[in-house]
C-alpha cells in the first residue's frame, strides 16, 4: 500500500473521529438543555419538555426524571410526568433509575387519573374555611365540601383570586383533630376584617390566628397540631394543592413558591383576608423574602419573628456554613466544593444548596464518589461522619443568645425526618450548640444537626432556621417552643423556664392519614 493511500486513510479516519465527536458534543448540549428545560419556572415549559425528553430515550434521562418526581410541586407536571414514563413500558428497564421512576409512575397513575386541583382547593391568595367530620375511626379524617361551596361543583372549578370565602356558622376542625378549640369557642364571623389585637393585652396565651407556612411538610404539621392543642385558630399556607395542613387548619390558602416573585404579596394578601396576627414560617427558603416584606405583613396586621437574611444564608448555603463556623472553632466535617480535594474519605456528597436526604450520596469509595458528583448539583463533598446522629431544638435570640434547647438522639430517620427519637440532657452539647447560634447570629427557632462520634467528639453537620421535622418529640418532653415563639412574636418576651425538658423520653412514629371527597 503506498504512503498516499496510507495518508488518505488516516485523514478519512481522522474526518470520522471529528464529525462523530463533534455530534457527541452537540448532542451532549442538546440534553443539558433539555435538561435545563426541567428547571423552568413555568409548569408549561416544564410538562411540554417530558414529551421531548422521552422521545429522545427515556432511559438516559432517567436520573433527571427521578430527581424531578422527588422535587416537583407542581400536580399539573407531576401527572404528565407520570403519563409520559407510563407510555414508555413496553420499552426495557435496564438501570435502577429507570426502574424507580416506573415504579413511582405506577403508582401516581394506579389509583386513577386526578384533577389539576380538588374542590377544596382555591387560588393562590384565596384563604378557605374548613368544616370537619370524623368518619368514626380514631385518627382518620374526612372533610366535606368547604363552608359555602356545593358538594356538586367539579373538581376544575376553582375561586376567583380575590375572593375570601367565610366560615359558615358553627363549623371548625376542632372536633375532628380532637382540639378544644371547637367546643371552647364560638364560631367566628370571617366576613369582616378580624379586630387586631394588642399583643401585651392580657398577656401572649389569649387565643389568636396565626398563619403557618409550609403546612405540607412535617414542621408545618407540627406547629400547627401545637397551636391547635394551645387554643389558637390556625391558618395554614403551602405552594402544594394537597399539603396535608391544608386539611388540619382552621383555613388555608394556596401561595406560590418561595422563589417565585409573587411568593411574598400573596402571604400578605393571606393575612390581610384571614385576619392572622401572627406568622410563623417553617420553610428556611421563606424567610428572606418574607424578611423583606416584614412592614408589608404588619400593615396588614400580622407580627412577625425572623432571623436576619445573613444568617439564612449561611444556613441554606453549606459552604459558606462551612467556611464560618470553621473561623469560629466550631468542629465540622472536612469539606471541600465540587472535588475529593483534601478531604479523606469515605465521603457523604451533597448539594451545596439542598434540603433533607435529596440528592446526598454515600461515597465508600472512588467509583461511588464520580458517581455522586455527577448527580448532585453543585456538590459538596464531606468527610463521613459515624457515630449517635443527634438533632438539637432550639429558641435564641438576638446575636443568638440561646433561649434554651432540646437535644435528642436520632434513633432512625427516613428520608431525612426523624421517625424514632430519644431526648437526652448533655451541657456540653448544650454549650457548643450555643456557641454555634452565636457565630451564626440565628435569631428564632431553629435545629441543629450532628454526630457524637465513637471517640466522644461532637461534629456538627448543619444548621436548619427553622423548626425541625422532630419537634413533635420536643413538644412532648415539655419544651413549649411553639408557644413561647409565639409569645416572642407577639411582642412578648421568651421565658426560658418554659423551655425546660424531661431527658429520655421516646418518640415512635407512625403514618396518619386524611381523606376527602
């Protein structure tokens, strides 16, 4: 063969590896937009990028399905998800992805096709009544249409956005919850503005309204169960049509995300119907928002208590946490962004900004740990911690000057949400988590998270602003976290007596359910 032909070949061959190359990389950017598309703050562009990305090939955007049906809000997206990975099974499942998304679009679709949003569901802004029965099973719940609404309107009818709807008379969920609220107070006509209050009248503990955020998830839950049992009426607030406080208030009303620009004036507009007097936020990406907006609520008649937003950022922000708890000789885990870089393994990796157990991977060796950082977004990666997990309930105050805490022992978790608890008394603990709050300059509640490991060293893993999952177990061993925040918002001052507690009791938990027609 002569060296021309040699040369053709090799230039033919060289031609090829190029043009395959490059159609790799275009379309390895076609899918990262593609990908980009499922993050849109528009459900529309949301819902209409899956039929794209399935017809591309499901399987190989498995991992950002299963990521987006453990993070979406949206009902309306997560049935087109469903629908769309569900036209997919005569196709075969050869990753563990794939084969989790199926399992969860099996069981969204199983029980039937659902409504975008049920009757009881209104507008964002729009605040609801509710009117409770009990179907006659301990701890079972159904609620029937909303006070002032037919049983017969279907389930895409919704209420207009200004429109505040009144309770009837003589209807509460008192009786169904088991509160004595129902039966200590008369119903209360929501057709006028409800007279605001003088915090310092009669002292903090009179019944109040009180709105509560992020009434979906477990502290939601929680702090509103804890109002309840106080006496005091209840208005929950949650971007997801069927957060399960909706259905355990007084009221509620449908608000949009915390990022979403219109997120603070409808919490406003929320107050302003309802008469709250008072707002409490569970969710840590709330508080900068509804921190700006602060005069905005109190014009409209509701005190609030939140940390400063530099505080919240480097809660929410675990580098940043990282860098200044370091600085200030709080123990932490070795940390390092986007690489192993100095960090012994094994390794825990998980989003710099993340939320519970999404996206947190366990890393026992080099494979698992390319593995992780190429799914969690903006990874954090950390030394592993062993040892007894610990959670700490806290109140402190200003500079975070620590009102009093509640240590317990994680005993198991699931999903990131304490199921089995034990309180337990520790003045070292006690004493490092203060200095902790003072670094950070946390004002108001919040959970502090970490290890006590085999050698006896504490290591703190992270600092939630705001009430934990596990505060019903708190609540319990007597700490009245809830009430005294409550006070403190309302003007009053937080009586660390009252947030003394009894070591060693245990919490076990269990699911509860509530249904509707």
């Amino acid at each position: 063969m002569s060296r021309s032909v040699v040369l053709l070949l090799a230039a033919g061959g060289l031609l090829i590896a190029l043009g395959v190359g490059w159609r790799l990389i275009v379309t390895w950017r076609i899918r990262r937009q593609l990908i980009s598309l499922l993050g849109s703050a528009d459900p529309a562009t949301r819902a209409g990028t899956l039929a794209v990305l399935v017809a591309e090939g499901i399987e190989r955007f498995a991992p950002a399905l299963l990521r987006m049906s453990e993070t979406e809000t949206d009902p309306a997206v997560l049935n087109a998800l469903a629908e769309a990975v569900s036209r997919t099974q005569a196709m075969p499942a050869r990753t563990p992805d794939l084969i989790s998304l199926r399992l969860w679009a099996a069981v969204r679709t199983g029980a039937g096709a659902r409504p975008a949003r049920p009757a009881s569901i209104p507008g964002e802004g729009v605040v609801i009544s509710n009117g409770s029965a009990t179907d006659g099973s301990a701890g079972r719940h159904r609620l029937p249409a909303p006070a002032g609404r037919s049983a017969s309107v279907p389930p895409e009818t919704t209420l207009p956005a200004d429109m505040f709807v009144p309770a009837a008379a003589g209807t509460t969920n008192g009786t169904s919850m088991g509160h004595p609220v129902a039966a200590a107070k008369p119903a209360v006509d929501r057709s006028r503005a409800a007279p605001r209050q003088d915090p310092a009248e009669d002292g903090a503990r009179d019944a109040r309204v009180v709105l509560v955020t992020g009434a979906g998830g477990p502290a939601g839950v929680a702090v509103i169960r804890a109002l309840h049992r106080a006496g005091h009426r209840v208005v929950a607030c949650d971007a997801d049509d069927y957060a399960v406080g909706f259905r355990l208030a007084d009221e509620f009303a449908r608000v949009p995300r915390a990022d979403d620009p219109a997120f603070a004036e409808s919490v406003t507009k929320a107050v302003a119907r309802s008469g709250a007097v008072a707002l409490i936020s569970t969710v840590a990406e709330e508080l900068a928002p509804l921190h700006a907006a602060a005069a905005s609520l109190a014009e409209a008649g509701a005190a609030t208590w939140l940390p400063d937003p530099w505080s919240v950022e480097h809660c929410v922000d675990k580098w940043l946490f990282h860098q200044l708890v370091t600085e200030h000789g709080v123990p932490v885990p070795a940390t390092a962004l986007w690489s192993e870089h100095g960090v012994p393994g094994p390794w825990i990796v998980k989003p710099r900004f993340g939320r519970g157990s999404r996206d947190v991977y366990d890393a026992a060796n080099a494979a698992d740990l390319s593995y992780a950082l190429s799914r969690a977004p903006e990874p954090l990666v950390q030394t592993k911690i062993t040892g007894r997990e610990f959670t700490v309930d806290t109140l402190s105050g200003q500079d975070g000057l620590l009102y009093g805490a509640v240590p317990r022992w994680r005993v198991e978790t699931k999903a990131g949400i304490s199921t089995k608890g034990i309180t337990f008394d520790d003045p070292e603990l006690v004493g490092r988590v203060a200095k902790l709050l003072g670094a950070l300059r946390l004002e108001g509640p919040a959970c502090v998270q970490g290890f006590r490991t085999d050698e006896g060293q504490l290591v703190f893993i992270e600092v939630n602003p705001r009430f934990s999952g596990g505060l019903p177990l708190s609540l319990a061993a007597g700490a009245d976290l809830v009430g005294q925040c409550l006070d403190r918002i309302l003007g009053g001052v937080v009586q660390s007596e009252r947030l003394r507690f009894r070591s060693g009791v245990t919490m076990l938990r269990y699911f509860d359910e509530v249904f509707e027609e």
